[in-house]
C-alpha cells in the first residue's frame, strides 16, 4: 500500500518542502501538500495546526503510519513546538538519518520536522526518506509512547 505524506512548511522552510514534494512524488508516494503556495511571510503555527488537524482526522492511519507528516521551517524547532501541542502527534526535530529511524522505530513519530537553514536540500531529502522508510518497532516502546499524552497539563490563563 502507497503511504500517504503530508506536508506543510512556513516563508522559511519553503524551498526544502518544495524539493520535498517533488522527490517525494517522483518516488510515487502520495503526497498532500497544505501550503503556504508562496514564499510571502506566513506564521508557522498555522500549517503545523492544519497539518496536525488533517493527520488526527486520518484517523488510526494517522497513527499506525500510513499517513504521516513533515513541517519544514527555518529550524524544524517552531514547527516542532506548535505540532506537539496536539494530543496523538508525536513530531520530532531530526537533523540526520539516524534520528529519524529512531524517531520512527523507538518513538512511533508521526511527524517529521525539518530545518531548511539547517539540512538543506540533499540532507533533508535523506532524512525524509530514511522516516518514511522506518516503521515503528512497538513492543517495548509502545508502554512509554501510551504515556505522552497523560502528561499534558493545562495551560493557565
């Protein structure tokens, strides 16, 4: 079965995500890409909330892997907090291959979070495409995953 990618970045990440979505086509992966359309300065927190929106509303394939998700911005870091917010996302800030296995086999990460500033193109490419091949390993890492979201506490107004 074709995975399905989401892909969303800011003004800062725009050039990696558009590199991204062709490689990733040419790859014949399906690949959903939720903007921005253009390089005009935009807010990172809305695409990271509108890609996390889209992968929660997949339902179990949103979890399970078949679906996933990669938010590019200047660092992968803004992305990376704005994605965490959202109960069952489990994005990770990775800067090499190995993290992104790991993120996937270890942490079930569902959403990948690039730096264009920080990998570029070739690199960020690479890492993409060793979290896309990676599935999560379960077993022993699924008792600590199932915790995440237990802790999350309110936020105070």
């Amino acid at each position: 079965m074709q995975r399905t990618v989401l892909i969303a970045s800011d003004h800062g990440g725009f050039a990696l995500k558009a590199a991204l979505v062709q490689a990733l086509r040419q790859a014949e992966c399906l690949v959903e890409d939720l903007g921005p359309d253009c390089t005009g300065s935009c807010d990172y927190p809305a695409f990271a909330d509108k890609l996390c929106k889209r992968l929660l509303d997949a339902g179990e394939d949103g979890q399970n892997g078949q679906m996933l998700g990669i938010l590019v911005c200047g660092t992968g870091l803004g992305m990376s907090m704005a994605a965490n917010r959202h109960a069952g996302i489990r994005a990770a800030v990775c800067t090499c291959e190995f993290m992104s296995r790991m993120a996937r086999a270890h942490n079930n990460a569902n959403v990948l979070c690039l730096g264009e500033r920080v990998v570029g193109p070739g690199l960020g490419l690479d890492i993409a495409r060793a979290f896309l091949a990676t599935n999560f390993e379960g077993a022993r890492h699924l008792r600590r995953i199932s915790q995440f979201d237990t802790y999350q506490t309110p936020a105070k107004s």
